[in-house]
C-alpha cells in the first residue's frame, strides 16, 4: 500500500468520524460489533494495560475498560481519535501508525486491533512494534477482513462504487490486503509470537436487511464452525513467550 493510500486512508476516517458510530448505532451494527468484539476480548487477560492499535472511535476500549485495567488507543485518523477521548475521557489516545507505535517497551499487558489490519501497509512493522512494547506472557487479538470467497470480490466492487460514487461509510478503494490463515500464521511467528491461533468469524453482513441479516445470524455459530470458506473475518490470537 502507497503512501497515498494512506492519506486517504487518513482523510476518509477524518471525514466520516462524526458518522462512523451511527454505522454501530443500530441492531445490527451492535450485534456485529460485539460479535468480533467478543472474539478478540476471550484472548486478552481483563484487567491490565491495553493497546488498541486502529482504535478508532474507542468503540473496543470502552468495551475492555468494564472489565476495569487501563487502555490506550492509537489511531491515523484525528477526528476519529477526537470521538475516543469524548467516549472514554479516562484512557490516553494518540495520533499515529501502527506501524511506528510511540510506546516504551514492555509497556502493555494486551495488544487489540479490530478492523485495521487490511489497511496496514507494511503489517511486518506492526507487528514487529506490538511485540516491541508487549510484556513478555502479554498477548494479541486482532480481528480483520480476511482473504475468502466472500472478500474476493471487494477490491473489484470498492473500485467500481468509488467510480459511480455509491455512497456507502467505508465502500472506498483503499488497496486493503487480505490474509489467510498461512499467512497469519507466517507474519505472527516472524514477529516472534508465539501459540499462534487463527480463526473465522462473522457471516452475517450489516448491510444485509433485517430479516436476512436475522437469518444469517442464527446460522452464524454454525458456519463458523462447519462452513468457515463463507466467513469473512479472519481473528489471529497470540502470545508473546514469558521470560
Ligand atoms: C474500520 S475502522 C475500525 C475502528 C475500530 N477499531 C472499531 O472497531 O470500530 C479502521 C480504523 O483504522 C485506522 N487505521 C487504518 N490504518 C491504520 C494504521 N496503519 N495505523 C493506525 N490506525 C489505522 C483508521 O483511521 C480507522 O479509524
């Protein structure tokens, strides 16, 4: 991913921060959202110091911050960090790249991104940063779009919504990268993490009508498990190795 796409990256979240949380305001949004929200915080320990890297709005760090601890969260985007300090005054937000975390060493218990990892340009450094400022036994979950039937077909469709201006939150061509399960694999274990875990979630879509989306949820569970080629986000849990 270029440096341009970066900046519209930047741009785009900037100018739809005042909106983004409408997109998780309504039934399905919050179903979806705690949805991969749950599989990220069953891999975290409750209570410590987190990093949220991509945080967005702060929708994660509010969640996390329940089961009391700290939370950090770091963002491209201003307007998007400016929503997080309004939603969780108490947690620290700074502007910035996953890929160059402005973070001490060994300063975090648990390290969360959700919905971010397409975006990075360079996912080596990002990783590379989160084991970095991880203390050692600390552990990561990430949560993203991954390389499935179902996503095969984005880079196409985002282009072409983008030419005849669908107007849609994140329908954009972004030059987002997607993963598979080798490839996440591959990335967290040259990072140097370790009891590497990947697994699938999410196969109803918000942008699905009620009843549809409805449907698609109850089967959910069951397609996770049974028919994981129809899901659309991959969720990486690892460990950096104790001392
Ligand atoms: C789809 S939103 C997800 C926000 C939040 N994690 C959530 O669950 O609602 C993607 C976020 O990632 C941020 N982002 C994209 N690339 C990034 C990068 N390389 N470093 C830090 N943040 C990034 C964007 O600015 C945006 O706020």
């Amino acid at each position: 991913m270029t440096v341009a796409k970066r900046e519209k990256i930047q741009q785009h979240y900037d100018e739809i921060a005042e909106v983004y949380d409408l997109h998780y305001d309504h039934p399905r949004g919050r179903t979806y959202h705690t949805r991969i929200s749950r599989h990220v915080m069953e891999a975290l320990p409750r209570g410590g110091a987190l990093l949220d890297i991509g945080c967005g709005t702060g929708l994660f760090v509010e969640k996390y911050l329940h089961h009391g601890g700290s939370a950090v969260g770091i963002d491209l985007s201003r307007n998007m960090i400016e929503r997080a300090r309004r939603r969780c005054s108490c947690c620290g937000f700074t502007l910035g790249t996953g890929e160059s975390l402005p973070f001490r060493d060994n300063s975090f218990d648990a390290v969360a991104s959700l919905l971010v990892f397409s975006y990075v340009r360079d996912p080596e450094s990002m990783l590379n940063e989160a084991y970095r400022v991880m203390r050692p036994g600390g552990a990561i979950s990430i949560c993203t779009l991954g390389k499935k039937l179902l996503t095969s077909g984005i880079p196409v469709l985002y282009k072409v919504s983008e030419k005849i201006r669908i107007p849609h939150v994140v329908m954009k061509d972004f030059g987002e990268h997607y993963y598979d399960e080798e490839d996440m694999r591959a990335l967290f274990s040259r990072a140097g993490f370790c009891n590497v875990k990947v697994s699938w979630c999410s196969f109803a879509h918000i942008d699905m009508g009620d009843p549809l989306f409805n449907l698609a949820q109850r089967m959910e569970p069951f397609i996770e498990r049974r028919i994981p080629q129809l899901t659309y986000n991959i969720c990486v849990d690892a460990q950096k190795p104790a001392e």
